[in-house]
C-alpha cells in the first residue's frame, strides 16, 4: 500500500507539474472548444434530422389516411375493415388500427387512444414496447380509424447519427492534440532552452546566450530570445566594470597601504620610540593587517567571479582533499581548544581543486574565528546514490539566526557579536562564489546546536557537461 501511495502521489504531482505548462492548458481549452463545437453541431444535426424524419412520416401517414378515405368513399365502409386486413398482411409499410364506438377493435394491431389527430404511441411488443406516430380520424359511422408508422428505425437512424458524430467528434479532438502537440513541443523545446541559459546564467556562468534560431521571419519567441541576449550582455558588461573598478581599486589602495604598514613596522622597531607609542603603533598596524586582508579577499572574491571553469572541469577527490586540509588544520584547531573530527568517504566533483580547497579552508577559519573554545568542529565528504558529491562542515557554536543565514553570504556582513572578531566579512560570500561557479547548491542549516553549511556537488559525468541552448 504504503509503494502504491508513494506512486499515486508521484502521478499528482507530474500531473500538477504538466498543468501548469501554458501550453497544456492551451490544449485542454483547445479539445473543449472542439468538443463542444461537435456538441452544438451534433445537437443542431439531431434536431433537424428528427425533424425532416417526423415531416416526412407525417406526409406518408396521411397519405395513407387519405387512400382509406378514398377507398371507404368507394366501396363503402363495410370494406374498410378487409382493407386494412389485407394491406396489413401486404405489408406496406404501415399500421393500422379500427375500433369500434365501445373500443372494440375490428381490424389493425393499432389501439388508437379515443381522441382524433396526432399522437405517439406506445404498445408492447414481442421484444421490447414499440412506439408509433399515428394519426387518428373517425368514419363516417364513429368508429376510430389509426394509420401509423414504427418509430424504430428512425431511431435507429438517430443513434447511428450520433454515434458518428461522437467520432467525429474525438477525430477532431485527437486532430486538434496532434496538431498541438506538433507545434508546442518545438516551443516548448525552444522555451526551455530559453530557462536553461536563464538557470546558467544565475549559476554565475554570465557567458551562457540563447543561440538564434534560423529562421527568415523570427516570431515573438525568437524576439524574446534576442532581448535576454541584450540583456546579459548589458549585465556582462555592467559587472566586468565593477569588477574591474574593484579590482584597480583595491590594487591601487593596496599598494600605499604596503608602504605605510612597512613604515610603521620600522617605526615599531626604532630604538627611540617610547613604550605608549609603541603600542599605538602596533595597534595601527593591526588595523592596517586587517584592511590589507580585506583588499586581499575583495581580489580574490573578484577572482573568482570573473572565472570561467568552462564546459569542461578536472575530476577532483574531495575526500582526499578533505583528509588533506584537516591534517594542516589540526594543530590550530587543537592549539585554540576545539576538536576537528573528519569523516571522509570516497566522493569526485569536477572543477577546480585550488578553489573548492579554497571554500573549505574558509569554512574551517569561519568555526575556528566564530565559536568558543571546546566546539566540536566536524567535516563529512559523501557520495549520495545518484553520483551527487557532498561536503558538510558543521560545529556546536552558537549558530546563525535562520533570518540571517543567507544574508551572512554577501560580503561584508558580519553578525553582532563578530564585529569584535578579527575578519573582513567576505570568507563565506567566498564560499558561496566557489559553489556558484561550481554549479553546487549551498545551504546553511541549523546543527541542533550550530551551524552546518552544505554544499552538494552535481554528479562529476555531467557537472560540465555541455547543455545546448538553442533558440
């Protein structure tokens, strides 16, 4: 029960996913406008075979009714009841019935009802009741005098009408979902390509452009295609500008900064400066230490950012990085009073070493500088079922308010109780580029107590892999 359920809701929620694609539902009101056209149509059809059918009956009754009277103006009404014994055993078509006064019948199989002209009636048959359109006069000595005719293959007539055009009807639906599905699944397929180069391009990889369809007349799909394009070269070129601002910045304040940092250390060395000042020169140039680092890390973050892995990347063992970084780490975690405890099993990512060592030794620092002594810091590496790598850093600190988690990966943010700290605010915007550019998926977690950042890697065989985007 419990795999059956599991599959139920699986088809709900591919059936809720396929509802809301635009086209889908195009189609669905296509087939329902179709259908009740094919209703409408089939209704009018209906009506107006019934009709020409029961006008053409009524024509035949009275002219049998008619040769009757004639025959009874004749021959005499002492005959009539002959007559009809004859045509009845002829066969002509028709039925009959006479009675008398009291309802006694005299000749037919018809029981006219006692009222004169047109009715429908119904008397029981040998398999099922039949049902007659009759028309009723009286003789000239009151006796009820029927002539009528079966309904049943008119009806016959009818259903068989019908049913054509219930087929008609699901041939033009299933026409109409042919038709639909032969020029939505090209725009499905165009405007899928269209959300892939968007996905790409917010994973970082601002290259990614919606390739032109070649076509004579481009239609809006294409138009929508080329303004994207605009648009991300306009956005190229928007951030290779501040990047490259930045970048110049932070070199040409960098440099000056150097020379200072290097005149306050001769400063700090001379023999002649008192203890005070010495002092305030120490604390100057630990300002400038950590405004240097600051520079240090805005370069790098740019670095980074302005990377291009390509459609291609090396196939890294994460685990074997991660035994790596922990054996270089070690002392200093131990030498500030926190444990580092790994758990490395056998995971590959593709891309680029330097920088995924780089995330992981800034989310090592970021437990070591933000948690107090006795914090338990813990790495994990693991491969998931479908290939996917996945990296954990986690400890037992104090944690990141949910409502502050996914600001704490832009630069320059720091918590509160942080300011005091030493740090420039970039090392986990740091992290979250690496994973960008890697097409990882970054997400911080509470650990019950602590902060546990995840990072899953796509599966090495397609993390690169080359995705067409067609227009």
């Amino acid at each position: 029960m419990t795999g059956l359920a599991a599959a139920l809701g699986a088809v709900r929620r591919r059936g809720r996913w396929v509802w809301r694609r635009t086209g889908v539902r195009l189609a669905a009101i296509q087939i329902l406008v179709v259908l009740i056209a094919f209703g409408v149509a089939g209704m009018m059809t209906r009506a107006a075979i019934r009709a020409s059918n029961e006008a053409m009956l009524r024509r035949e009754i009275l002219g049998e009714m008619a040769s009757l009277q004639d025959e009874m103006a004749r021959f005499g009404e002492g005959r009539i009841a002959g007559t009809i014994a004859r045509r009845t055993r002829l066969w002509r078509g028709f039925d009959y019935g006479l009675e008398d006064r009291g309802g006694a019948v005299l000749a037919g199989r018809l029981h006219p009802p006692g009222r004169l002209g047109w009715m429908e009636l119904r008397q029981p048959g040998p398999d099922a009741p039949d049902a007659f359109l009759i028309y009723v006069q009286q003789t000239p000595r009151g006796r009820w005098l029927a002539v009528g005719k079966n309904l049943a293959a008119g009806r016959r007539q009818m259903r068989m009408v019908t049913l054509r055009l219930v087929a008609a009807a699901a041939c033009g639906a299933l026409l109409s979902l042919a038709v639909w599905a032969l020029f939505v699944r090209s725009t499905w397929r165009r405007l899928a390509n269209i959300a892939d180069a968007a996905r790409l391009v917010a994973d970082g990889r601002l290259a990614v452009r919606v390739a032109a369809a070649p076509r004579r007349r481009p239609d809006d799909i294409d138009e929508v295609g080329v303004a994207l394009n605009a648009m991300l070269d306009r956005i190229g070129g928007l951030i290779g500008e501040l990047r490259r601002v930045t970048t110049d910045v932070a070199h040409d304040l960098r440099t000056p900064l150097t020379r200072v940092r290097q005149r306050l250390e001769e400063l700090e060395h001379a023999a002649d400066i008192p203890t005070a000042r010495r002092q305030v020169v120490a604390r100057a140039q630990a300002d400038l230490e950590n405004l240097l680092r600051t520079f240090d890390a805005l370069l790098q973050l740019a670095e980074i950012e302005g990377r291009s892995l390509g459609d291609e990347g090396a196939v890294v063992d994460l685990a074997q990085l991660a035994q790596r970084l922990a054996e270089t780490f070690l002392p200093d975690v131990e030498a500030g009073g926190r444990r580092l405890e790994v758990e490395a099993g056998p995971a590959l990512a593709a891309g680029d070493a330097a920088l995924i060592a780089q995330m992981l030794v800034n989310l090592i620092e970021n437990g070591m500088r933000h948690t107090p002594p006795g914090t338990t810091l813990r790495l994990r590496v693991a491969a998931r079922a479908d290939g996917a790598a996945q990296v954990v850093v986690a400890d037992d600190g104090p944690g990141i308010p949910p409502e502050l988690r996914q600001a704490v990966l832009t630069p320059f943010f720091r918590l509160d109780q942080s300011r005091g700290s030493p740090g420039s605010g970039v090392g986990l915007a740091i992290v979250a580029a690496v994973a960008a550019r890697h097409g990882a998926r970054l997400s911080l977690d509470d650990n019950a107590p602590g902060l546990r950042v995840t990072a899953d890697f796509p599966p090495a065989r397609r993390a690169f892999a080359p995705r067409p985007v067609r227009g």
